[in-house]
C-alpha cells in the first residue's frame, strides 16, 4: 500500500486530498508547512509527494529543488499542486523534477487517476533503470547486491538477501512459507519452513538494529509480505 505525504495549508483542501486518497486505498499524512514536513521525511520516506506551491514557510520549488538534490529523496516521485494555471507555473515544476502538476480546483477522479499513474510509472522507472527496489526508505541495489537504509548499509548473508529481495519484488503480496522456500532454495531444497522463519527473524533483527522496524509482516498461519 502506497504511503503518501500531501503539503497543503488550506486545512480543508488538505483534509478533502486526505480522504479522497484514503478512498483509493492509499494512506496518507498531512502537513501545513514544510518545515513539518522535513521533520517527518527524517523519520519515513513517502512512495509519493503531493506538493503546494504556495506554503507560508518556503514555497514548494523551493521544496522540490531540495528534494531533488538529495540522493535519498531524488527518485521519490512528487506531484504539484497549484492554483495557479499559467504555463510557466507548470513549466517551472515539472523542469524541476516534478512527476505531474495539478492544478486547483480538480476532479478527485481525475486526482486519484493522477497519483496512480504516477506510482505505477515511478516504480518500474526506479527498477528498469537503477535495478533498484524500494520500500519506505530501504533500497536493495541489485547491481551492488547492497542494502541501505537511509545512509546505513545492512550487512545480509546471500540467502538473506535473495529471501528480502524475493519480499520486495512482491511487494503487497503474501507470499506463502512454502513458496519462498522453494523460489530462495530451490525445489530440491529438502529442509523445512522453520528456515524460512529463522532467516526472516535474522533479517528483521539487522532492519530493526538501523530503525528500520515493522518492514516485513507475519501473515499468521501463512507466510510473510512487505507492505499493503
């Protein structure tokens, strides 16, 4: 499930994205300023960014630039929101790195079809052309077979590695015990789920040692999942 941060300081547009977001199935948090938000991205990066341009603190290119000039922030895609409608306002953000632009008043249809959009795009974009998979903010290169959480890189065994690697792929999925022994061991692995368990213990202890917690879930009597 995706998680979303939307910067608005009209408390009632904010509350309206909100709700119409949640309908779609997506969880979200708000904020009425950047600073707030900058506060929160420290602690949990979003699968997606709904932008105001006009912010009491610092305005949302200012924002934007920011994000796109960190590494760990560059890729998240980011989606403004405006009331102004000229096309150097549009020109503006999207040469800035924004995904879309929306512009105040919308349909929440067409929003939600927007943001959809966007997601979808963003994430085969990151896995086509970095060979990169993305949760929160726990990337797993695949190239460097390296995993990092923010600026911390996580040390894991080959097996441990190709068990999260296999989670992230399917991301949103329950995938079965059974199933993730045979796709990370092999069919002709003789041994039994309790070494699913035991990895995933091992995984989780390495994830929550750098504050990454919470990131794999138990689906009791069934497996494991990342994320939805």
């Amino acid at each position: 499930m995706a998680h979303i941060f939307c910067i608005e300081d009209d408390n009632s547009i904010r509350e309206l994205i909100s709700c119409a977001l949640q309908s779609g199935g997506y969880t979200v948090e708000g904020f009425s300023s950047g600073k707030r938000f900058f506060r929160r991205l420290h602690e949990r990066q979003p699968d997606l960014i709904m932008l105001d341009i006009m912010l009491p603190d610092e305005d949302g290119i200012s924002i934007l630039k920011r994000l796109k000039a960190e590494m760990l922030t560059a890729d998240i895609p980011v989606i403004m929101l405006s009331a102004k409608s000229t096309e150097i306002d549009k020109v503006t953000g999207l040469e800035n790195g924004a995904d879309d632009y929306i512009t105040k008043p919308f349909g929440i249809m067409e929003m939600l079809s927007r943001v959809k959009a966007v997601l979808r795009r963003s994430h085969v974009e990151l896995e086509k052309t970095s060979h990169q998979l993305q949760a929160d903010a726990l990337v797993v290169d695949l190239d460097r077979r390296s995993v990092m959480f923010h600026d911390q890189e996580i040390s894991l065994t080959y097996k441990e590695f190709e068990l999260l690697t296999y989670l992230m792929r399917n991301r949103g999925t329950a995938i079965s015990r059974d199933r993730l022994l045979e796709e990370v061991w092999g069919f002709q692995y003789e041994g039994e789920t309790r070494t699913v368990d035991a990895h995933i213990k091992t995984i989780r202890q390495k994830l929550d040692a750098v504050g990454c917690q919470s990131l794999i879930r138990t689906v009791r009597g069934y497996g494991y999942k990342i994320g939805g």
